[in-house]
C-alpha cells in the first residue's frame, strides 16, 4: 500500500488561533512592553541625536550614524515583533 494514496493533498487544514479569554492579562502585558520600548526607541533617537551634534563638533560625526543605525533596528524589530512571531507560529 502505497501510504501516498492515503493522503489526501487537496485538503489542508487552515486553522485560526484564538486568544482566550483568560488572556486578557498577557496581552495587557504585552501591549505595555511594546509601547514602552517604543518609547525607550524614541529617546534613543533623541540621544544618538544630540550625541552626533556633539560629535560633529569635534569631527567624530560618522561614529554615531552607526549607533543611529542599531537604534533604528531596535525600533524595527519591537514594532515588527507581532509578524516575526505570526511568520513562525
């Protein structure tokens, strides 16, 4: 018996998942720590800033792009962590 007829391909299950109800706590939770670090992403942005502006002063400017740039990331990855999580789940 060939264990490839058994299967039929034309019918994939496509669950949706669903939260219950005694999750509302997690996702309170959940929520906070997002808007917090996005929060914490915008004041980086704000240090980076001020410490480039003190770096050009003294001809260091580029060394602080770099920290722009893993600020920037920081904020990418906390505000995208929703959909990286739903690609594996």
């Amino acid at each position: 018996m060939n264990p490839f007829v058994v299967f039929d391909g034309s019918v994939i299950p496509n669950p949706t998942p669903v939260v219950p109800t005694e999750a509302g706590g997690l996702l309170t939770i959940l929520n906070w720590a997002s808007g917090i670090g996005l929060v914490l992403g915008v004041l980086g942005v704000i240090i980076v800033g001020i410490g480039m502006v003190i770096q050009l002063q003294r001809g260091e400017g580029a060394q602080a792009i770099a920290k722009l740039g893993w600020v920037l990331l920081g904020c990418i990855i906390i505000t995208s962590s929703a959909g990286i999580v739903r690609a594996f789940v």
